[in-house]
C-alpha cells in the first residue's frame, strides 16, 4: 500500500517585488534632509547682511541642526525599531515640513536657530530609520547595492543645497530656500506610506531619559564652548566651563553605557572593527567636509563676486566627481575590497582640500574647479563605501540603534567640524584684517564677518579695507582647508592600516544580537 504523499512546506517568502520603488521613496526622504545640511550655507552672505547675523550666529544657525540631529539620533533609532520604522520616518518628514515654514517666516537669528533646532530634531528621525529599512527590504545580495544608493543620495544633497539654495535666493527671498522643503515632505510621506513595509523590533531598548540628556546637553555645551571662544576669549570662564562640563557629560555617558545590559548607546557595535573603522571614516568624511562648505561660499560671494545662485553653480563640479564616484564605487568594492576604496576615497579628499589650501587672493574660479571636483571623488568614494560597509555588519534587530550610532557619530563629526573650523577662521580673518584706519565701532563691525568688511566699505569708500579684507577671509579659508587636509590624509592612512580587508557580510558582526528578532507587519499601506 503506497504511504499518502507529505504536502512540501511552503516555499519562503521571496523578496518584496516593490523593493527598488520602495527605496527611491527612501531616497527622496533622505534627500530632502540632506540638501537641507547644506542648503543654507550658500544663504549665510545674505542672512548675515539681512538679519545681521554675526559670524557666531551664522554658526550657530548651522550648527543648531547638526548638534540636535547629533543629539536625537540614538533615541530616534530605539524609536524606530520599537514602534516601527515607517512610522518614524514619517512623523520625522512631517515634523521637517512643519519647522521648515516656521523657518521661512523668521525675523532675526533667534527664531531661525530654533527652527533649525527643530529640523534637526525631525531630521534625526529621517536618517537612521532610512537606513534601518534595507534589511527588512532586500535579501542579502542585494544590501550593498541598496545602502550605496541610499549612501548616495545622502551624498548628492551636499552639493546640490547650494545649487537649489542659490537658484530660490536670485529669485525669491530667502526664506524660500525652506518653503521647498514644504511639497518635498509631502511627496515623500506619501510615497514611504504606499510603498515601504511596517518593520518593528519590540525587544529593542526603551528610551534612557538621563543619557539622551548626558548626550545632547554634552554635545551642545561643546559645541558653544568652541562656537564662543574666538569672541569671548578661550580663557572665558563661561567657555572653560562648557568646555569642561560637555566632556564630564559625555564621559559620564560613555561609563553609563558600558555598565548597561541594554544601553542607548551601544558602545559594542564597535567591536567589530569593519564597522569601528568605516563608522570612524565616514564621520572625519562629515568633519572636513562640513568645514569646506562652511568657508566656500562667502569666499565665491565675497572674494570673487558671486551671487548664491551663481555660487550653487560653482560647486557642481563636485556633484560630477560624485556621480562618477557612484558609478564605479561598487566595481572598485568588488576588485579591490571596502578597505582600499575608502583609503582611496579619503586620500582624494586630502588632495582635493591641500590643492584648494593653495588658493591666493588673485585666484579666479578655474583653481576650485579642478579640486571640488577631486573632492566629489572622493567623497562619493568613502562616504558611500564606508556607510554600505558599516551597516552590512549589522543584523537586522539592530538596523535601527546602529545606523543611528553611526548617523550621530557623523552628525558629530560635522559639529565639530563647523564650530572648530569656523573659530579658526574667524581667529584668522580677525587677526589679518587691518583695520587700524577704522573709528573702533566700525572696526568691531568690520572684524564680525568679510561681508560686514565689505559693507563698512562700500558705506565709507574705504577701497584699502575690501583688500585687506578679501585678503583676511582668504587666508582664513585656505588655512581651514590645509588642516581639513591633513587630516583627511591621516584618516586614509589609519584606515589603510586598521580596517580588516574581508568583505563584511550582512548581518553580521557588531556585537550580539538581541533574542527577539524584528517583527514585520504584514500590511503595506
């Protein structure tokens, strides 16, 4: 008598066949968030003239961004594994929307601070669950791919804020340059509630009040304490003590949290070395990159005569090393390894910036061409291949807390690289500008920024103190990117030295994986 035949088990879900459109929804949700990194820079000329913002304050209307989005990552990550990812993406997208037309009506540095505060707040809900997506959305094969496109369009915002920034400027007034923001949310909400899957991870950690206060009161107290010394003087009680406080903060952070079962910041993702190294990398990216974009465009408007949208144009060189970057970066990855690529990739960061250090006064356009576009290059060619190689590490309950950890790290890093560089140029103009002709209450003003110079100058006829001036800013600006240089030429050697050569597979690594595992929910909608 023949046995009744034994029904084959169900064949395993195969992948989601809305993938690839799901993540250009992804993508665009990135992009709005990080052309907005950028965006406003090519706005300083006008706002420092228009709302009189001092140097300080311009830096501060940037930082307040970085040091919040810094600051919220890790909780926003946790957020996201515990209560679903596509859920957070999209409050983060609205809440960007809403503090974007808060920001396009600011009448003085203040509110403009605080609406940029609250971007960064809903920008730190964006940026990790983007990244956390991929893993419950494509199978293994198919995660590099998918991460370096999304790594790409993270990268493509940098130069294209100023490009769109500088177009709204010459047409409109500058508050438009956050009215865009308004319809792009709007598109990308719709687009991630129709095409991305719920994913969850109930198990992950809840919310540690005390250490996201430890960690955004610490990055904040430094990030004053550097933004404020070139004015006060860093022997200023008040800088000393921020100084000092912001490392006793996070000191006491970093104790807390390897002392924790289940810390927000979870110091063992770094004990994998592919995802220590290309973290480490990706964030000194962010450092010297957030310096240089910080000291070009008053140098395009100011020194060589610009306007914002003229200034936007000028820095598309590096979306042309980018693109081509992005177009061989997966090749390179698969004939040399991650390790090469992103030593290779930093390594044309460092020419670019010493080559753009060597800018003289009576320099026209064609000097920066040649190095932005060398630094497009190299910034497609680490930044993509650092963040793919880092977040392949990560199994998928962690996708959340560890791109996160990443993003902050990266945050972080373009912190500190816009309060450090930014004091140093101003310490530098300050000290070469010549203003020993000047009544002192014009002298003071003069020495606030080279576009205040510029205005006493046109205001008193005073040709000599545009020259110096121009002079001033441009040793300032070449002295930045000299360090940024440097340092970017070290970061490849660390990187040539210490990062493993195997190729990270996904899932895993960084550390042990919590027991329950992320729990997809069925709908789509």
């Amino acid at each position: 008598m023949t046995p009744p035949a034994v029904p084959a088990p169900p064949a395993p879900p195969g992948p989601d066949p809305r993938r690839w459109l799901a993540l250009v929804a992804v993508a665009l949700s990135v992009l709005v968030i990080s052309f907005d990194m950028t965006i406003l820079n090519v706005a300083l000329p006008t706002l420092a003239s228009q709302l009189r913002a001092t140097t300080g304050q311009q830096q501060w209307i940037v930082d307040s961004y970085t040091v919040v989005f810094a600051a919220a990552m890790l909780p926003a990550g946790l957020l996201g594994d515990r209560f679903g990812r596509r859920r957070t993406l999209t409050t983060g997208l609205a809440l960007f929307g809403l503090a974007s037309a808060v920001g396009m009506l600011a009448d003085s540095p203040g509110t403009l601070v605080a609406a940029r505060a609250a971007m960064g707040l809903a920008g730190a809900l964006v940026m990790p669950m983007s990244l956390a997506v991929i893993p419950g959305l494509f199978p293994a094969g198919e995660q590099r791919r998918a991460t370096a496109i999304l790594s790409a369009a993270l990268a493509a915002g940098t130069p294209l804020g100023p490009l769109i920034g500088g177009f709204l400027l010459q047409h409109f007034w500058w508050g438009a340059i956050f009215v865009i923001n308004v319809p792009l949310t709007v598109i990308g909400i719709v687009a991630c509630v129709l095409l991305l899957p719920e994913t969850r991870n109930p198990a992950a950690p809840r919310i540690d009040v005390l250490a996201t206060v430890l960690g955004a009161g610490g990055l904040a107290a430094l990030t004053y304490g550097i933004i404020e010394g070139p004015e006060r003087g860093w022997a200023d009680p008040l800088v000393i003590g921020m100084i000092g406080g912001s490392l006793v903060a996070l000191t006491v952070l970093v104790l807390r949290s390897r002392h924790q079962h289940a810390p927000m910041l979870d110091l063992t993702l770094l004990a994998d070395p592919t995802f220590l190294w290309a973290a480490g990398a990706a964030t000194l990216v962010s450092l010297v990159l957030f310096g240089a974009f910080f000291v070009l465009p008053l140098y395009f408007q100011s020194v060589l005569g610009a306007d914002a949208f003229g200034t936007g144009l000028r820095l598309m060189p590096m979306m042309v090393g980018l693109m081509v970057a992005a177009k061989l970066s997966e090749g390179l990855v698969a004939r040399i390894g991650p390790r090469s690529v992103i030593a290779l990739g930093l390594t044309s960061l460092a020419a670019a910036l010493l080559l753009g250090s060597r800018t003289s006064v009576v320099d026209g356009y064609g000097l920066a061409a040649v190095w932005l576009t060398l630094l497009g290059l190299g910034m497609g060619l680490s930044l993509i291949t650092a963040q793919a190689s880092a977040l392949l590490t990560l199994p998928p309950t962690r996708a959340g807390v560890g791109s996160g950890l990443m993003q902050t790290l990266r945050q972080v890093g373009g912190a500190i690289g816009v309060a450090v560089f930014g004091s140093m140029l101003a310490d530098s103009y300050r000290s070469a500008l010549d203003t020993a002709a000047l009544p002192a209450e014009a002298a003071h003003r003069a020495g606030q920024s080279v576009v205040a110079a510029d205005a006493v100058a046109a205001a008193s006829g005073d040709g000599a103190l545009t020259v110096s001036a121009h002079a001033a800013y441009v040793h300032g600006m070449t002295l930045v990117l000299l360090v940024s240089g440097v340092i970017a030429l070290l970061s490849a050697v660390l990187v040539a030295l210490r990062m493993p050569t195997a190729e990270p597979r996904p899932g895993t690594g960084a550390g042990p994986a919590p027991e329950t595992t992320a729990v997809p929910a069925a709908d789509h909608g």
